[in-house]
C-alpha cells in the first residue's frame, strides 16, 4: 500500500508541472505590475568608470555619470511618469534641465577613495582634485561646484545601476562653469571628447567621453551592462 501511494506521489510530480506552466502560475499568483519603459539604455551610453590601483590594491574607483541632454530628457521622463506629472508640468521641468547645461557641465560621480587620509572632494584640501577637458579646454569647478549628495534619487539609482549598492561610496554633483559657445557645441554634438582628469598626489585618472564612442554605444544587451564592478 505504501508503495503503491509513494508510486502515486511520484507521478504527480514528474507530470503536474508539465500541466501548469510556470509563467501562467506566475501571472495570476505573483503579478508583476506593469514595466516602465526601459530609460536605462541613453543613461548606459553616458556612464564611465575610472580605477586607480597600487599593484594589486585597489586605491580608488570613480563612476561618473555625464548629465547631457539626452540624458537630462530620459531623467525627466522617468521622473515624471513615476509621480505622474501633467505634460505642462513634464515641460517646464525639462526647460529648466536644458537651461542648467546652457551655463554648467554636469556630471554626477560616486567615488569610492580608499585612502586612509580621504577627505571629501569638495574640501579645500581634499586628496583627489578633478577638473573637466572639453576638447583641451580646462576647466576648473567654481567654489560651490562640488556638492556632496545626502542620497541618490530613484531615477539616478536607476541610471547608475548596480553601482549605487556599495555602501563606501559617496555621491557628488560636479558643475562645471561653460561659455555660451562650449554650450552650444556640446549641444550640438560638435565636441569630439569631454573628460573628467582626476588626480592625488601620486596617482591619476579619467573619466573619459568621446564622441565616436557615444555614437556607436546604442545598445544594451543584458543587465550585466549595467553592473560595474
């Protein structure tokens, strides 16, 4: 008799499965929602990292996160569909996103410095110093910036991928002053390369953009795109 329900119990396991698909079960037991359209792709294209080893020590690693107008445009999408503003609502924040890179380049940066003597990268006396290259123009942050962030919002948490989840990261918001001409060529596409040089007293780093690279990155294959290490 117990064979015979032990034979029983094995059939309902090798056949139950195959009568009831997974992906059916899923959607009336554990609905999913609805997805958001994928702004993840244009944000992909305009982020960059930079590490700085000793030998085998890892000293520092800066993620970097150019705010173009692409980008700008896909922040304001998320953000306004995710709190359901009203088209005018949409517009007038995206005027104001466009209007910021008509005096400033823009970048956000998670830096993740493991020096012992670190101090924050909007201190007078910080460790590492950065400065933006526009196509061999430099240019240096003005006294307020560099602004250290207390969080990330959600949409840049989605921007940055699995990058934010390092604990030891700290997040900034890097405005570089630009002329009325630079705006207009980095509006226009007409620069061939933007970098971030970053530098301590030993070592040195870039975040590098080129533009033949932004226009060929138009493609995101799997979410391993979006994890940095």
């Amino acid at each position: 008799m117990r064979l015979n329900i032990k034979f029983l119990m094995m059939i309902v396991l090798v056949v139950a499965p195959g009568c009831i698909k997974y992906y059916d079960l899923a959607k009336s037991e554990f609905p999913q929602g609805e997805k958001q359209p994928d702004q993840r792709e244009v944000a992909q294209r305009y982020r960059r990292v930079a590490r700085v080893y000793d030998e085998f020590e890892t000293k520092a690693i800066f993620y970097g996160l150019w705010l173009s107008d692409e980008v700008r445009k896909s922040y304001v999408d998320v953000y306004s569909s995710k709190r359901g503003l009203s088209d005018e609502a949409r517009e007038e924040m995206l005027k104001r996103q466009l209007e910021e890179n008509k005096h400033w380049i823009s970048f956000y940066v998670l830096a993740d410095v493991r020096d012992k003597t670190y101090t924050a990268l909007n201190d007078k006396n910080a460790a590492w110093t950065l400065y933006a290259d526009v196509d061999g123009k430099k240019i240096v942050p003005d006294k307020d910036g560099i602004r250290v962030l207390d969080y990330l919002e959600p949409e840049l948490q989605l921007f940055f991928g699995k990058a934010v989840f390092d604990l030891f990261k700290t997040g900034y918001l890097i405005k570089f002053p630009v002329d009325p001409s630079l705006a207009d060529q980095l509006t226009k596409g007409s620069v061939k390369q933007v970098k971030i040089d970053i530098h301590s007293t030993t070592k040195n780093c870039a975040l590098v953009w080129q533009k033949e690279e932004l226009e060929s990155k138009r493609k995101v294959t799997s979410d391993e795109d979006f994890y940095w290490g």
